[in-house]
C-alpha cells in the first residue's frame, strides 16, 4: 500500500500540528477572533498578538461527501470514507473527516452533533470527528 | 473609477481563436505543443502572425517559457493562474493593457495534457493549505466540488436538485453531439444513462464530472483599429469582471452555494450597460453539473434555490429557450483541466455564426464564464458582434 500522505507543516502550523500529536485541536486567538487554520497575522485586524486556545473538541457536521474514487493510491483501502467539514464550537470551520459511521448517505445530517476523535497516519496524529 | 472602466467596454475585439491541433487522446503533444499549436492557429484565424504578437497571457506555465516556445519577444507579459478561470480573466487585462498602451496584439494561450499526464499520482503537500486536506484524503475537485453539492441540496431540496444535474448533464452532451471536436460527439446520454452511472464521490455520479483531456486553446486580442486589418468580423469585449473569495480550502469559502460571480456577473453586466435578457448565449464553466447549477444563480440569472426550475425540462438543451454551452462544455467536448478558455472559443465562434449544425439562429451577444480552483475564482466577459 502507497505510503499515508502526511502533513508537510509551515512554520505557522507546527503548533497545530503538535498539539494533534497529544490528542488537542490547537486554534489561533487574536482577542476576541478566532481563527483556522493557523497563519502569521490575524485575519481580523493583521494582529501578531496570538494566543492558542484548545477546542472543546464539540461540532456540527456542516457538510459531506462520499468518496469513492481513491483521490490517492494510499487511499484505496480506505473508499469509501467520509470526507466532511465541520462547524467548530468555536465557531470556525474545518476540513476533516467522519469516522466511526457507515459511508451511507441517510446516516448523515447537516447539523448533527460530532465531537473530536484522532487517526494516525504514520505517526502523525489527525484530528476527525464522530458522532456523539 | 467606475467611469475609466466603463469607458473601456467595446475598446478591444477578439480578432483569433482557435483549439490545438487534436484534442482528447493525444499522447504525442505535450503540454507546450498544445499551447503553441492553438497559437498558431489563432493567429491564423485572426490572420496574424507571430511576429505582430507583443502581449503574452499564459496560466500554468510562466509566460517566459511559452514566449520562448513560440519565439515570441513580447513587451507586455501576464502569467496569472487563478485557476481554470484564468484564461477569462486575461482578456480582461488584455482589454486593459491594451487601452493602456502596453501592446497591441495580445495572445492568450493554454495547453494541457490532462489524460496523458493522468497516470503521474498526485502526491499531495505541493501547496501549504494542502496538509489540512491531503492527508484525510480530501484532494482533487470532485471531492471538493461535492461538499459544496451536498450543502446545495440541504438547502433547496436533494430530489430537484438531482433532477436540475441530470438535465445539465443530459443537455450538455445533446450539444457535443452536434460539435464533431467534442470527445463524446458520437455518444449520446439519456436520463437512464446519467442516473446509473457509478458514484465517483457521492453525491457526485460519474457523469456529474467533466472529461479529463488533453487539449489547447488560444485567443488573439487587439485594438479596435487593429482589428479592422483581421481576416473575421472582430468580437468586442463589452465587459469584465475577476476576483476570488477563498483559495484552496473550499472549508474557507463563505457561502458554499454562491461563487464569486455573484460579483464578476453583475459587474460585467454594469461595465456593458447589458441586462440578463439581453445574453442570447451562455458559455459556463462546467467543470461538474452542480457548478452550472450554482453558477447560474450566482450571476443572477435566476435567484437562490431557483437553479433547478430554470434549467428544467431541458430548455439548455438545443432547441431550447436558453442555450448553454453549445460547444458540449467540460462535461462532454474536452476539459483538459483549466477549461476556462475554450468557453470563450465556442462563444466567438457563435457569435461569428461558424458552429455549423448547432449554430444558434440569434447569436449577437454572448456570455463566457469561467471558475478557477475550488469554486475559488471567476471571471465573466460580455462579447458581441454588434459593430
């Protein structure tokens, strides 16, 4: 099986990708903005005055499809899956995935409440959701 | 400002457009050879030559490396990539450059080998956002595209919108069947056909998604005075419009069922001093079904929610009260990756009265849209050939 495709982090992003590694969703804050994903500036207001709050890990399904044409070749064991993005607590969406669910349409609802989980792809730790 | 735009609506002309030599298997081209072959004949067309090239507009490769290709020196260069909607986007700059004095003849080229290159995997990580979609196995548009399709149909409805991409499907390959360049010319698709076809990434069917080929196109712009020399009647760009409001995270986009030509389209339009009912012909970016479907709201043709009922009972189709992408579009003529291009080609090509079999009776001002990315950009031209 091809090798799992793995996150190539930018120096703004290691934090991110870190806090993965010990089962935390890592955001950005700049006063009362917060933002995904992690950048140099705020979107706000072009702030540099970060601060890293953990998310509560609690979402909502804001949208899905079903794969199941492989993207990847290290994809193929996996068709099909759910790719999503989800509506944080925190307010800000995210492209992830959905685990823990058979890849049927009628068992997913735009809304429906999620909470975070983590996958491994060799080594590197993935924040997914699942439903509650 | 609004004025100095304004006043630059019908001050160029497309004088030249053509495809490469071949287009859909051609693994003897490569990407450059399509890109120089569409030039040249372009410039056949407009009955130009190289030499009298000194704008150059290329996407996916820098401009240097075409301008060496060719043999082309050019004082006025461009090499913006925003995607598929690129190549719209270049001629409203070249509309501007040339307006500004920076050339004269502008060429926009395109050329890729999206089938032949296909066996090459994408290896993910190439871009910085890529590491938050990569590697969950969010890659490449049809994934992508069908998020945005999913939010589509819980906001206006899963069966009329499964029916409105049927039709756009169904229509779109009755007008390939009329165009001998279109990669299914000599195949039909029924309702049946669509509906059975395999889920490629639901809610997306297979024929939900464009073709994958390998093919060129070029465009050759110019002043209007220039343009009086030209071998065909000139198009004139009436207006304009680009912009973007994500980039590669459609996890970004602000409305998953409004593109950015809910911008490019009204402000093409103001710059033209046109109403919608005054285009006699659509050329939409259809990269899949669903971005017609959304496209065609965003413009403002029709509101939100509302896609479904204007495309019904195949009015798209030939014969039908609204006639789009006559060329048979990504979905059935040829879609080599950044199609935007050849929406462009086909609406010239009608308003000069050159299609032949699918010819529109009344073809005297057209609409060429393209979408860049992941839904991300988009560019709009008015054209016509009202002198």
């Amino acid at each position: 099986m091809a090798e799992k495709i793995k996150p190539i982090p930018q120096p703004e992003s290691d934090k991110y990708w870190e806090g993965a590694n010990e089962g935390k969703l890592l955001l950005q804050k700049f006063g009362d903005h917060i933002q995904f994903y992690p950048r140099a500036v705020s979107t706000k207001d072009g702030s540099r005055d970060v601060e890293w709050i953990e998310a509560s890990g609690k979402a909502t399904l804001y949208t899905f499809t079903i794969v199941h044409q492989p993207p990847h070749p290290s994809f193929v064991d996996d068709v099909p899956y759910i790719a999503a993005i989800v509506t944080l607590e925190e307010g800000v969406n995210m492209p992830t995935r959905i685990i823990g669910i058979d890849p049927e349409p009628e068992n997913l609802t735009l809304g429906m409440d999620l909470k975070l989980d983590f996958i491994d792809a060799d080594g590197q730790k993935l924040p997914v959701f699942k439903p509650v | 400002m609004k004025s100095l735009r304004k006043s630059l609506s019908g001050k160029a002309a497309i004088v030249g457009v053509a495809e490469s030599d071949k287009l859909g298997k051609v693994p003897e081209i490569s990407p450059l050879g399509h890109h120089a072959q569409a030039a040249h004949n372009a410039l056949d067309d407009a009955g130009l030559s190289i030499s009298d090239v000194d704008g150059l507009f290329t996407a996916g490769y820098s401009t240097y490396d075409i301008g060496e290709y060719l043999g082309i020196e050019p004082t006025f260069t461009d090499s913006t990539v925003v995607g598929g909607s690129s190549f719209v986007i270049h001629l409203a700059h070249a509309l501007a450059a040339i307006n500004a004095g920076y050339c004269e003849v502008a060429l926009i080229t395109h050329g890729q080998s999206g089938r032949s290159d296909r066996a090459r995997n994408r290896g993910g990580g190439g871009m910085p956002a890529d590491q938050y979609t990569s590697p969950y196995g969010i890659m490449g548009p049809p994934i992508n595209y069908a998020m945005a399709a999913r939010k589509y149909m819980e906001m206006y409805g899963e069966d009329r919108t499964r029916q409105a991409l049927a039709e756009i499907a169904v229509s779109t390959r009755k007008w390939a069947n009329m165009n001998e360049k279109a990669y299914f010319y000599d195949k039909t698709m029924s309702f049946d056909d669509y509906h059975e076809s395999r889920w490629v990434s639901w809610p997306f069917h297979l024929m939900d998604c464009c073709l994958v080929t390998d093919a060129g196109a070029a465009i050759v712009v110019t002043s209007i005075e220039k343009a009086k020399d030209t071998k065909k009647n000139p198009i004139k760009i009436l207006g304009v419009g680009e912009g973007h409001d994500h980039g590669s995270l459609i996890s970004q986009m602000p409305d998953l069922t409004r593109t950015f030509g809910r911008n490019t389209g009204p402000r093409a339009l103001e710059m033209a001093g046109l109403d919608y009912k005054d285009i006699d012909l659509a050329m939409i970016y259809d990269s899949f079904t669903h971005t017609v479907l959304v496209t065609l709201e965003s413009l403002g043709f029709c509101g939100p929610g509302e896609g479904p009922d204007f495309v019904a009972n195949q009015v798209t189709a030939p014969g039908g009260s609204f006639p789009l992408n006559t060329s048979g579009g990504g979905l059935s003529y040829t879609h080599p990756g950044m199609y935007g291009i050849f929406t462009v080609v086909e609406a010239v090509r009608q308003l000069r009265g050159e299609t032949g079999e699918r010819q529109l009776d009344k073809c005297d001002i057209a609409l060429a849209h393209g979408t860049g990315g992941l839904l991300s950009s988009t560019g709009t031209v008015l054209l016509t050939s009202n002198n």
